[in-house]
C-alpha cells in the first residue's frame, strides 16, 4: 500500500529537521531513491559514533584475503536490485528509521553483535522491520534461502578445501535464519560465540 499522507508528511519534517545539521550530505545524495538516502545516512550515523565501513568484517577479510578465492553469495547488483524494488512506502520507512533511531538504539545494536546475543539482533532486525511484510521477505528470509542454497552447492561442490563464509549479522538470527536452513538441508551447525567453541 501507499504511505499515508500524515506518516509522508512527518517523514518529510524529520528529514528537514536532521539535513539543516547535516547539509553537505544531504545536498550530495538529494537525488538518490530514499533506501540509498538511509542506507548513507546510516552509515554517516554510525562513522559519527566512531564506527567505520571500512572496519567491517566483511571488508576486513576481503583486504586479507591473499591467495583464497573470494566467491560471492550474491552479487552488488543484485542486492541494489533487490532494495530498488521495495515499494515507496518501505522505501521511506527504511531513511525515517535511518534518521529517527536514536544513538542509543544504534549502539543496543553494536553490543548485541558483539556479545553473540542472537535474540537481541533478532528483537531489532523485527523492530526495524516494522510493519514492513516486504522488508523481512525480501530483505531477509529470501535471501536467506538463497544463500543458504548456494552454501549448500559449494560444500558439496568440494572445490574449495575449506570454506570462510561471512554474512550480515541479520541472516544468522531469527526466524528462517541461515544456520537454521542449513540444519534442515543436513549440515552440521554449531554456534561458536566469544571462542567458546
């Protein structure tokens, strides 16, 4: 469904509201769709809290990765396709939630990812989410599908030796999580968290 003229008209406000703080940033990604406006503000709110892209995980193991093959569970493309096609209104949920999470909010987030707290992530991944049906289906449980399905292909595909897969923290919680999908295709799981392994 469409957005609500009242919800269009707020969203609005408090985009006003943090770009008069926020100017150069907000002049530079005027004209992108609004799920790429949030995803930058996102990542500006984060970099303000002392949390760098370039310190992520995935772009940590990729800079060192050396002489392993580096093979992708999805492509660029296909993620910027896949979050192009949410509709307007999810579209404008994803930067009212970029702007309005508080600071608080934002690091609740980094201490469950750091303490291995998988019901937390859970709890926030379904917050964010909202009343978005789109977001968890799309942005989530089918992709969680999917990549479980091309995990599976590698490991008996049997190319690689030994296989390091690194995928966002939300793929590994709640419900049809990736470690769950792989137990029911057979694999063996088993959760290491803090080196308890």
């Amino acid at each position: 469904g469409g957005l609500s003229p009242d919800i269009a008209a707020d969203v609005d406000h408090t985009r006003k509201e943090y770009c008069q703080r926020n100017q150069a940033m907000c002049q530079a990604i005027a004209p992108y769709a609004p799920w790429l406006q949030s995803t930058q503000i996102s990542v500006n709110r984060f970099a303000a809290l002392g949390y760098s892209a370039e310190q992520g995980v995935d772009a940590y193991f990729t800079a060192n990765i050396k002489d392993k093959a580096l093979i992708e569970l999805e492509s660029i493309e296909f993620q910027f396709e896949l979050i192009s096609s949410f509709s307007d209104a999810t579209q404008i949920q994803m930067l009212d939630d970029a702007i309005n999470a508080s600071d608080a909010e934002m690091l609740d987030l980094i201490h469950a990812w750091r303490q291995g707290d998988a019901q937390a992530l859970a709890q926030i991944m379904e917050a964010q989410a909202g009343e978005s049906d789109e977001f968890l289906e799309k942005l989530l449980w089918q992709r969680n599908h999917s990549m479980t399905h091309k995990i599976i292909e590698l490991l008996q595909n049997k190319a690689q030796k030994q296989l390091f897969i690194v995928v966002g923290a939300g793929h590994i919680v709640g419900q049809q999580a990736i470690p769950d999908l792989l137990k029911q295709q057979g694999a063996t799981v088993t959760r290491c968290t803090l080196f308890q392994c």
